[in-house]
C-alpha cells in the first residue's frame, strides 16, 4: 500500500503544475469573455436576458460531453483552417481542455459582473451622472468597485468548479490531476484515486480560501484581508512553479543521462515524441505500457496519453493526435466504418483490414490474438450442475435463472441481438457496475453476468463463458493500430501479431484489477513482455 | 440677468407629451421652488437643465447657452447637483465624495482638501467627519454631504432634487438652514424641486407649481398660497392647516 502511495504521490507534481496552468488559463479566457459580456449588457439591457439564458444553457451540458464535443469541433476547425490557411489546429490535449472549460466558467462570471453591475444603488448611478462623470468615469471609479465584491465571488465560483472540472481533461488527452483519478478507478487503486481527488480537492480548497479572502476584503474594504489572499495565490504560484521548474531540470537530466544512447545512432530524429493512446479501462494501461516499452527499446521518443474517452481515441488516432494504440474489431465496425449488421470474425478482420486505410488512413498493425468480447458467464460449478455449457443450453433454462448486466448492456446491439436468436428471456434482469456485477453473480443475487472475455476476473473468481454457438456476438479482436502520421511504426510492432492469448491478457489485467498484490500496469506490462515470444 | 430659461421645452415619452411645452425664466440669484404631485414633471424639469434628460422640442438655455450645443458631462460638472436619495459613493469616504467633481475637474490635492474642509464648516460638520464612510452618516449627515458635493467645485447654479424627502422636521429645518445660507453666501441660482410646499413656502422666493407636465401657477409664496386653482389649494391645505392649528395653541 505505502508502495502505491509512493507511485501515486510522484505523479502529482507534473500534474499539479498541468491542472493549476490549464485551471488558470481557462478562467482568464472566460474572464475576457465574461468582461466583453458584462459590458455589452451594461449598454444594452435588453439582451441581459438573452446573453444569461445562452450562457446557462452552455452550463447545463455536463462537462464531459462539452469535453468530448470540442474534440470533433475542432477537428473539423483544424482541416478548414489547414486548406485555407495551410495551419493546423491541435484538436487534442491542451486547446479543446482550455475551451471547453472556459465554456463552462463563463456562467458564473457573467452572471456575478451583471449581478454586481445590478447590485450598484439607482441613487449613487444618478449621483455618477448628475456630478458629470462620463459614461467611462462612472465605470471605472463607481459601478466597477462596487460591483468587484459580486464579481469577486463570481470569479471564485468559476475557479473552484474549473478546478474541479479539470479533472476530466484526461479524456482529452490533457495532463491534469484527473490522470490519477481514472487510472485508479480503472484499476481499483484507491491510492490513485485518494491522492488525485485530494490533491484537486486541496488546490481548490487553497484557491477558493484566498480568493475568499480577497472577497472579504473588498466587501469590507479592508486591504489587509485583499493582500493576504493575493499573498496566499503568489504563495501557491511560486510553489507551483517551483514544481515546474524542478520537473523540467530533472527533465534535463534525463535527457543530458539519455544522450550516451543518441550517439550511439539507435535513436531517429523525430521532432516530437511517439504518441501511445490508451481508453479508460485497465487492459488498456497494461497494453499502452507494453508497445511504449517495446517502441523506447527501439530507441524511440514516446509518450503514453492514458484515459482517452472511448469515442475520442480513433478520431485522434485519425487525426494523428495519438500515432498508435489498441482498439477492438467489433467498436471500430460500428464506430469508423458505421456498419450496423454483424459480420463473422474473420470477414470482419478483412474488411477493417481493407477499409480502415482507405477511409481514415488507419493501419491495422497487428490482430494481438485475443479478443475482448461481450459474452456471458456463470460460475464453473453452477453451470455443470445445470449442465448449461453454450447460450443454446442457457435458453432452455434461462426462464428460472436471473441476469446481471453492467448498465449499458441492455441498450446494447448485442443484447438485442442474444434475445433474437437466442429467445432469451430471464426470471430477472437488474445492472450492476462492474465490480459488484460478480459479487451478485457469488453471492447469488444473479445466476448469470454479462462479462468481458478477457476480464482477469474470470479466471480468478473460476467463472466459464457460455459459448455463442449461433455467433450472434461480434467479435471484439484486439487490433493495433497505427495512424497515418507515422505509418512505418507498423513495422516495429508487427512482431506482436497473434502473441498474446486470452489466458496471458486475462493474467495481466488480473495482476492490475485485483485487490491485493496489485501490480502497476507498467509491471504487467514487464511480465506481459517476459512471457512473449520474440 | 437669466440664469435658466426654457423656450417652448417638451419631453416626448413613448409618443406622450410628459412635460411642456414650457416657458419659464429663471433670474440669477433666485431661489425657486418647484413643487407639485408626484408625477407632475418636477424632476423632468429639473434634469432639462443639466441635460440628465434632452428636451425634445423648444429649447433650455443656461447662462443664455443651450445646454444642447456642449457636452453633456462637461456642462453638469459646471452645475451644482444633488441627486433624489443624496446617492453618495458608498465606497469613498466623505472627503473624497465631496472632492468627487474637484477630482473630475484635475484639482490638485491640496486645494480640494481646502475646499472640502471649508464645506465641512459650512455644513456644520465636524472636519474628523472627513474620514469617515457614508455608511456610518445619519440621514442628515449624509444629506448635508450631499450638498457639500453638490457645491464642491463652486458652481453659480444649484439643482436639489427633492432634498428634505425622508428626514425628520427638525433635520429638514437644519439642512433648509443649510441650503438657504449657502444659497446666499455662493451667491447661487437655486432650484429645489419639492413636493411638500412647507418648506417652499417659508424659504424660497418664488413657487412653480406643476401638475401634467405643466406649470399651473408661478409666484411669490403670498402669491400662491392665494391661489384659487384646486391643484395649488390641495398642496397648500395641509401646510396652512397646521399654522392654524399652531396659531391656536398659541393663543
């Protein structure tokens, strides 16, 4: 446990640093905005209504949608700008994290200027007037240090909930605190989870303290109170720059130690390092961990971006945001080629083979040999005494048995497709999160779970998969793939193809999934690598 | 010599006539009540004048200039005014209220420290009042601040709007003390817009008396409390019930 604090607490630094620049930067562009916004409605009165109910519609779309929505948005951006202006814009990490948040900060910022502007006495406006201040006068020296405690309090709304909002940036692709919070909740590191939330929770806990304190102190006009809270972010920004400097020196030493192996000519100049996309789920950390292993002992720059939403990671594939990562046949049939009726395996394979380069530029590097698959399992006993070994046998029984699905399976395709030409109809159907979806199955509050193939749970708790004799499931084989930036890393990974099996993925995912003796992604990646054969 | 006068002034609202058209001259020196119902277009008069409000039609001249030719803010910083509610900035103390327009003229400090501790005397404030924020001023401090701005930068003519509305008697007799006294010594043109005659009555040397938007009668204070019009008599029955009813306790 001390070990996974240990690893979880060296992450922060780099992150703490990412997270509070990217914070900063969202609200001062909101803030610009916000000021753009706050004055056309003092001019204009009528449109106060109009401008508030736009903003607030913005706020009522969850912040991981807006996240996900400016990725494709500025794709699009990127290849308009790219066939006029021959520039391209980076659609992932840092810009869609910055808009998107912005977005989301203006709310609290364009309603605290309008309310602060309201909140100015109709007598002392009149005042302002009737003494023969112009308009700009009595912005500047009446309604604006009025208005700043109301704004004060909005910009301190903005800056907690950015802050917080933040965390999502890693489906994004952005560095933030978030990296630690869904690695942890993939791989059921608390630890992860623990010290990621309270290093958000602390930063924002800091921030909304001294800007607190600014608040106070213009409501009372006291500047004691203003210089301690400006104090109190100065204090925050040196030791977050402190932070930042130190990483790029210890940086700088890395590279300066790495430079005896670029001399020896193993390493290619390539500008920019080897992006390694993985989604937000274990297997995915462990085989993101194993190709960026695999790349660096070829002697090449790489770096891993974790925690990809599953509907960003082939558009930035695509897009040459991410240059190569793991993706399944039966979501990329759907998801890149808009196929809605099943294929066999195999057929499969050929057309996402064929199409995939055609239509995205996409390369199918390597089929890894297992598939990661829908299917449904019950505990080994149960299903011999019930002598239920395929879906055929569990139709027949089906009607005295209960299910448990994780909760997007029954709006599934494929559980359409399992009641259609299975005929199943279960005594009960509930959804479960993961986790607790096999202790239902154990406990026995279900007697069959839906299941992914190559779950490390399915060894370990001794569960068997009901085989789909009727092929009524696709096939999720787990593919390579590599973008069209840097098509020749094919070659440098093709070696894996057909390498890995269900029972060695299932191992891996199991050292990370489990609860005790839980290894780092990195470390199953290591005994993934042993076990391989070239 | 004319101080004020409107040629033939309207104010047009949403296609309704709400003042004028009106014609009224006002001597340099005089200290002119305007009073009427709530409603009857005092304030809207009063605001043709430093151009808070722009007349319609007609004309509003001040020292023989129409107050439309200039620039607005330039014009009302060359004019005394005393807002409806004193209206004084929250946020500053009372010595930089009452050098706000000095500050918006480019005084040097010094001399708007003068100006503002000589007002202070003038008010009958006391000068450790300086430093203090209105929020901690009574009603009457405050007003009498509010005046104190109003004169800061020594202008010859003085707009109050409604001046004694939420004080009590013996304040509003402190600050009509106030009001009439600095109306002599800056050697002012003054208008008081009221809707209570009392004080009118007793302090000012001659009475407009509105109603719809136009001005109804126009006199001396004898003038109108002999006035037949029911408009006038209703402003002036309370005013004249209570000195009966004083007479009589004295007798």
């Amino acid at each position: 446990m001390r070990a996974q604090f240990a690893r979880a607490l060296e992450m922060v630094p780099e992150r703490l640093v990412a997270h509070l620049g990217l914070s900063v930067a969202a609200v001062a562009v909101a803030a610009l905005v916000a000021a753009g916004l706050v004055l056309v409605m003092a001019a204009w009165p009528r449109v106060r209504g109009l401008v508030l109910g736009v903003v607030g519609v913005v706020q009522t779309i969850p912040a991981l949608a807006l996240l996900a929505l400016f990725y494709p948005f500025l794709l699009a951006v990127s290849a308009v700008s790219e066939r006029y202006l021959g520039v391209s814009v980076p659609a992932l990490g840092f810009l869609p994290a910055l808009l998107a948040l912005a977005l989301y900060a203006l709310l609290p910022l364009v309603r605290g200027g309008a309310d602060g502007l309201g909140s100015v006495p109709a007598a002392t406006l009149d005042a302002a007037d009737g003494i023969g201040m112009t308009r700009g006068q009595r912005l500047r020296l009446v309604e604006l240090p009025l208005a700043a405690p109301i704004m004060m309090g909005g910009l301190r709304t903005a800056m907690v909930w950015t802050i917080g909002a933040a965390t999502l940036a890693t489906t994004v692709g952005q560095k933030s605190l978030g990296d630690l919070i869904f690695a942890g909740l993939q791989l059921q590191d608390w630890a992860l989870v623990l010290v990621g939330c309270a290093a958000a929770a602390g930063l924002a806990i800091w921030v909304d303290a001294a800007l607190g304190r600014i608040e106070a102190g213009l409501r009372g006009r006291r500047s004691g109170a203003v210089w301690l809270g400006v104090a109190a972010l100065v204090a925050l920004g040196v030791a977050v720059g402190g932070l930042s400097v130190g990483g790029l020196f210890l940086q700088g030493v890395g590279q300066a130690s790495g430079a005896g192996s670029a001399a020896s000519g193993r390493t290619e100049t390539v500008s920019k390092p080897v992006v390694v996309g993985a989604k937000n789920f274990g297997e995915q950390y462990v085989l993101a961990a194993l190709i960026a292993e695999r790349l660096r002992g070829q002697g090449l720059e790489v770096e891993v971006r974790a925690g990809l939403g599953s509907a960003v990671a082939f558009k930035a594939l695509a897009a040459g945001d991410v240059d190569i990562y793991v993706d399944y046949s039966g979501t990329l049939w759907g998801a890149a080629l808009g196929r809605t009726a099943p294929a066999p395996r195999g057929e499969m394979l050929d057309v996402l083979r064929r199409e995939l380069p055609a239509r995205h530029g996409v390369n199918v590097a390597a089929a890894l040999g297992f598939e990661n698959a829908y299917a449904l399992a019950m505990q080994r006993a149960r299903a011999r005494a019930l002598g239920i070994k395929s879906l055929d046998d569990l139709a027949r029984r089906a009607g005295a048995l209960r299910l448990a699905t994780d909760i997007e399976f029954q709006s599934r395709e494929e559980w359409a497709a399992l009641q259609r030409v299975y005929g199943l109809r279960f005594a009960g159907l509930e959804s479960y999160t993961p986790v607790l979806m096999v202790r239902a199955l154990t406990s026995g509050r279900a007697d069959v779970i839906t299941a992914f193939s190559s779950d490390g749970r399915i060894a370990a708790d001794n569960l068997v998969l009901l085989e789909d004799t009727r092929g009524a499931l696709p096939a999720y084989d787990a593919l390579l793939l590599v973008g069209p930036k840097r098509p020749w890393l094919a070659a440098r990974v093709a070696g894996l193809e057909g390498q890995i099996d269900v029972a060695m993925m299932r191992e891996a995912n199991w050292m990370v999934d489990r609860g005790e003796d839980k290894r780092t992604p990195e470390q199953a990646a290591a005994w993934l690598a042993d076990k391989l054969a070239y | 010599m004319v101080a004020i006068e409107f040629q033939a002034a309207q104010v047009v609202r949403g296609g309704r006539v709400i003042l004028g058209p009106l014609d009224l001259r006002v001597a340099v020196g005089g200290l002119v009540a305007v009073a009427g119902a709530s409603g009857a277009g005092k304030t809207t008069l009063l605001r043709l004048v430093n151009r808070m409000m722009a007349a319609d039609a007609g004309r509003v001249l001040v020292a023989g200039v129409d107050v439309a030719s200039g620039d607005g803010a330039a014009l009302r910083r060359g004019i005394g005014y005393a807002a409806q509610g004193v209206g004084l900035f929250p946020h500053w103390t009372v010595a930089e209220n009452i050098g706000a327009v000095p500050r918006l003229l480019g005084w040097g400090a010094g001399r708007t420290r003068e100006r503002v501790s000589a007002l202070l005397r003038m008010m009958e404030l006391p000068q450790a009042m300086a430093g203090r924020m209105p929020g901690a001023l009574s009603g009457g401090q405050a007003s009498r601040v509010g005046l104190a701005r109003a004169l800061a930068a020594g202008p010859k003519l003085l707009l109050l709007d409604e001046p004694f509305a939420a004080l009590d008697p013996e304040t509003r007799t402190g600050l009509a003390d106030r009001i009439e006294a600095m109306h002599r010594a800056e050697g002012l043109t003054t208008l008081i817009v009221t809707h209570d005659l009392a004080d009118a009555l007793t302090r000012a040397s001659r009475i407009v008396v509105m109603e719809a938007g136009l001005v109804v009668a126009d006199g001396t204070p004898a003038a109108i409390l002999a006035d037949a019009q029911p408009a006038v008599r209703a402003l002036v029955a309370s005013p004249l019930a209570l000195a009966r009813k004083l007479a009589a306790l004295q007798r």
